[in-house]
C-alpha cells in the first residue's frame, strides 16, 4: 500500500524538516493502524490490516489507466473507508510464480469476510482476452453475514503464446447489494524468465545540519 511519504515536514534535534522515505510513510500507517483498533478493538491484526489493503485506492495514470501493482500495491491508504468498511478480502494480491511448463494452471484462493449483519453477494468482471491467458473465476457468489468465504482463483497459461517475462494487471470484484463497492485485486506472474532492474530509485539531499556534505541512497 501507498501512504504520504515526500515532502513531509517532522520533528528533528531543534525544530522540523522536510523529509521523505519509507521513515514518513510508516508512522501515517501505523497511526492509521491505531485509528481502526480503536473504532474496533475486537478485530484481529489481520482483520485490521486486510481492511486497509482491501480499501484502499489504487493510483491511475494521468491517462486513466492503474498503474502497474508493483509501482503502489494496493495503492493509497484510505483511513475512513477502512475502518467502515463492510468487505475484507485477505490475501487480495494474487502471486501467481513463475510458469514455466508449456501450459501451466496454477490456483490461488482469496478469503472474502462480510462484516456486515446481512447476506452480501459479490461477482467478478470479465478480464479482456489475452492470447494464451485464460481465467476462470466464480460466477455470482454469497457471503453470508459475518462469515467468511475462500474464492479460487484460477490462471492458465500457454506460455508459447505469452510473451516471456513479467506480466502484471488487475481484477475487479463488485458487490451487488449494502455499498455496492467494487475492489482491485492485483496480480502478477513470470512467463519463464524476466529481467528484472538492478535499481529501483535513487535519492539524494542535503545531510541534516550540514551545509556542504550530501547524502545518496540506491533501492
């Protein structure tokens, strides 16, 4: 998931200073994660953190488009939508592997929580056809209240047929009745071989309390 992490003024020894990084996006999350124990001290860690993955608000293109699950994961936390939500989807990022045989079905199996006090009925969008990627998803299903459900979700591959390397999208499930809400569900799998980047990001700025001496970080 994505949290405020640039350009974010905190404390330092002797006053404040814009900063950025990992070390300003995790304490937004874990104070996060203390805003939905609070609205609900009965739900388990998982619970709270399968909320604030399945709400939260993947990032689109200036053209419209998602941008790949590997830029932003589930994509920007959303406190309020969190803690009312009336869906939990654990294990929603779907990790298929690598696939290497000439044609390879794999199935992952994601657990749909209704946390309501009424029946919820949930279905899948169509995915636009690929050549040699197959899905087979559930047809209409039901959640019954304050229950859980495990969905399989199946991928099939003819790897001739799928260019080699990484392949990364999006499946979009709907809630039919309550909010009628509609939640992404990444997902990514290897054809065979893929090259992947030596650096991720680079980052480079002025040293704390210095006024000549930089400071470089290589992810």
């Amino acid at each position: 998931i994505l949290a405020p992490g640039t350009n974010i003024i905190s404390t330092v020894p002797g006053g404040y200073q814009a900063l950025q990084g990992t070390s300003m996006a995790a304490p937004h999350v874990a104070g996060v994660m203390a805003l939905m124990k609070e609205a609900h001290p009965d739900w388990s860690i998982e619970q709270l953190y399968g909320a604030i993955e399945t709400t939260a608000s993947p990032l689109v293109s200036e053209e419209g488009k998602l941008l790949e699950p590997i830029i932003q994961g589930m994509g920007i936390i959303q406190p309020q939508k969190a803690i009312d939500t009336e869906t939990i989807i654990h294990d929603a990022q779907l990790a298929f592997g690598k696939i290497e045989d000439y044609n390879e079905t794999k199935t992952l199996e994601v657990e749909i929580e209704n946390t309501t006090n009424q029946d919820q009925t949930y279905s899948f969008d169509i995915p636009n056809k690929q050549r040699g990627v197959t899905w087979n998803l559930p047809q209409s299903f039901t959640v019954k209240k304050q229950e859980t459900k495990n969905i399989p979700i199946e991928l099939s591959i003819t790897t001739p047929q799928v260019d080699k390397g990484l392949h990364q999208g999006w499946l979009t499930l709907n809630k039919e009745n309550g909010d009628h809400a509609s939640y992404q569900l990444p997902y990514l799998f290897i054809n065979q071989a893929t090259d992947n980047p030596i650096a991720m990001g680079f980052e480079f700025s002025l040293k704390t309390f210095s006024e000549d001496s930089f400071a470089y970080n290589i992810y």
